[in-house]
C-alpha cells in the first residue's frame, strides 16, 4: 500500500499528534507500506527525513482557523488548491491512500483524491473548539467528510463528531499509542509504591499552559494540602498567570531531561482539563510505568478508562473534585491498586503495535 500523510498546520510544535503521525508512519513503513509524507510542518518534515521517509515540502498558506484567515480562504483557495493538486500528481508511484490531518486539505484536496480513486482518511487529533464549530468554512467539511472515514483518537471527540452531523458510519476511533519498549524500560511499580512515604505525595502535571488544559484549576487543588509537592512541565500563554498563582509547594519547568523518569518520580499524574481533550498522551505514557492518574472527563482517555479502577475520573472545570481525587489517592494501598490495573490496561490498550495494527485494517 502506497500511503501519504499531509499536515499544513497553523503553527508547529513537537506535540501529541506529531508523536502520533510520526509513530504511524515509521509503523507502517516497517510493515511494508510505501509512506510519504507532503506538507509545510517543519517538525514532520525534518523527523520523516531522520527516518528514511520520502518527503516533499510545499507551502501554500495558513489554513483557515481564525477568523482572519478564515475570511481571507475565500480568496486564497483557488491558489492554495492548485499547488496541492499539482504536488498530489508529481507524486510517483501515486499514493492509494492518504490521511490528511489539517483543515486546508480537507477542504481543497479531497474531492480530487477520491476522484482519482484514492481512499482518503482524515485525522482529528485537535481539539474540537471554536475555530471549528464556529468556522464558516464547517458546512463545507460537513458535506466532504461524506466522502471519507473520518478517524479520530477517542470516543468522546467521535461523540462530538456525530454532534457536528458526521455520518456515524464513517467515523471511527483508535486510540493513540505508546512505545511500550521506551515506557515500559523501568523498575516496576510495586517495588517503588512502599518506598513512597505515606504522609507525602507528589504530584506531576504534562501539560500546554492553556485554559483549555485546566492547570490552574490543579494549583488551587493541592493548595491547601499539607505534604503534596506539584510539578508541572509545559509551556504556553499562560504561563507567568500560573505562576503567580502558585506557592512553595508548586514547580513549573518547561520540559524535563527524560519525560520517562519524570513519569516514575510521580506519585500521581493528573490531567486537569477543563474542555475537551481529544487523548491525553502524557496519562497513557504514565500508566504504561506503573505511575496512577486523575483524568477529567473532558480528557478523550478516560471513554476508555474504568473509573476507581484503573485511573480516577473526575468531573472537569472543578477545583473541589480534583481536590477529592488527590485526597483519595493520598492512600497508598489505593493508590497502588490503581496504579497496578492502570500499567496492565496501558499495556494491552494503548500499544503502537495495537495502534497501528488497527490502522492497517482500517487501510483495507
């Protein structure tokens, strides 16, 4: 199977769905797809060469996610399609499938990949917000998705999928994956849980510094806890509002040496979310080590997580729940518990090997 991946975000960044793409793409390859990858994204584009993965940059402008640039697609499409359909013809041999993971192809390169018989794909790992439920250009994807399986990474953003008129019939959901060989490298967790001492915890937070991800709803949680230490690693808008916001007891760094150790150094990982969350990587990656989470229910991991079993699921935008959730795993037979089922679930659900073998059969 000859396969090409697109992206022509707004901006880029080394995140979740670059992850993701890049973990799919090195998976099929290794199974014998041809894989190409065709777009603007400085960091796909550099880390497909590093992989040996024929690539071809072409740049036709910023896709239609604000309002400006949603406006100004009106005018700008005409120029923007003609670029991407003389790129998809100079492709030899031509792709018989493509995933196409941002808004402007979607929109300008569907019709003609189908009408040359290839099956398209599209790939929602962003989360759902106004930039689409408010987007002029949304009636127009509406009618294209018809056209294609629509993929996105968790049950909760195929929910709201179907919300915007999607046909049920043509959107499915895969998990995202994670490198069990690389997160799975480490002592295991019952070794360490007894080490821990009961009368303190600490907490870990990965995550954008953004409104949406909920952080500060996480410092006022522990604020009044004695004994819980919090790190958050992330960077963002809103960082210097989240430090001012926060006491002693709380650390903000931008990125950590190896996100694995980090992750083992944790007594709990909590993802705050406030909306919605398509996944929620950093949770998966956590639970693979054996390292218990809090996940709110606006985080698209917890549609497959048994709640008080394998992670704690509490309600978004709630200080007062997070606030409970950390009470309760301040426990440590409890917390162990969780932390035991979570690696076992991890480690049979959330798989690259799964991931993309799921992909594959969704390929055929």
């Amino acid at each position: 199977m000859k396969t090409l991946f697109t992206r022509f975000p707004l901006e880029s960044a080394y995140g979740g769905a670059e992850v993701q793409t890049l973990a799919l793409m090195k998976g099929l390859q290794a199974r014998g797809h041809l894989i190409s990858f065709l777009g603007s994204c400085p960091v796909l584009l550099e880390r497909s060469r590093e992989l040996g993965i024929k690539n071809y940059e072409v740049r036709i402008g910023k896709p239609p996610v604000t309002k400006w640039h949603a406006l100004s697609f009106l005018w700008r499409r005409g120029a923007m399609r003609k670029k991407l359909v003389r790129a998809l013809s100079s492709l030899q041999p031509p792709p018989n499938a493509m995933f196409l993971l941002s808004l402007s192809e979607k929109l300008l390169l569907t019709k003609e990949a189908v009408k040359q018989g290839i099956k398209v794909f599209w790939i929602e790992h962003d989360r759902v917000g106004r930039w689409l439920t408010r987007n002029p250009w949304l009636p127009e994807l509406r009618r294209l998705s018809r056209l294609v399986t629509t993929i996105t990474v968790s049950e909760l953003s195929r929910e709201m999928y179907l919300q915007l008129e999607w046909d049920p019939y043509r959107v499915v959901s895969i998990p995202n994956g994670v490198d069990l060989n690389r997160f799975s490298q480490a002592e295991k967790r019952e070794q360490r849980v007894e080490e821990l001492c009961p009368r303190s915890l600490h907490v870990g937070c990965v995550a954008r510094l953004t409104r949406d991800k909920g952080v500060d709803l996480l410092i006022r949680a522990i604020a009044d806890f004695p004994h819980v230490t919090l790190t958050i690693v992330g960077k963002g808008r809103e960082e210097k509002r989240l430090r001012a916001l926060s006491g002693p007891a709380v650390a903000i760094v931008p990125s950590v040496p190896e996100i694995a150790a980090f992750y083992r150094s944790l007594g709990v990982l909590v993802l705050p979310s406030r909306e919605h969350d398509p996944f929620g990587l950093a949770a998966a990656e956590a639970m693979s080590l054996g390292t218990p989470v809090i996940v709110t229910s606006a985080c698209g991991i917890a549609s497959y997580l048994r709640n008080g079993i394998d992670a704690l699921i509490v309600e978004p935008n709630s200080v007062e729940a997070l606030r409970d959730g950390i009470r309760t795993l301040q426990n440590p037979e409890y917390r162990r518990a969780i932390a035991l089922q979570g690696q076992a679930h991890a480690s049979e659900r959330f798989s690259f090997e799964n991931m993309i073998t799921t992909y594959e059969r969704t390929l055929q």
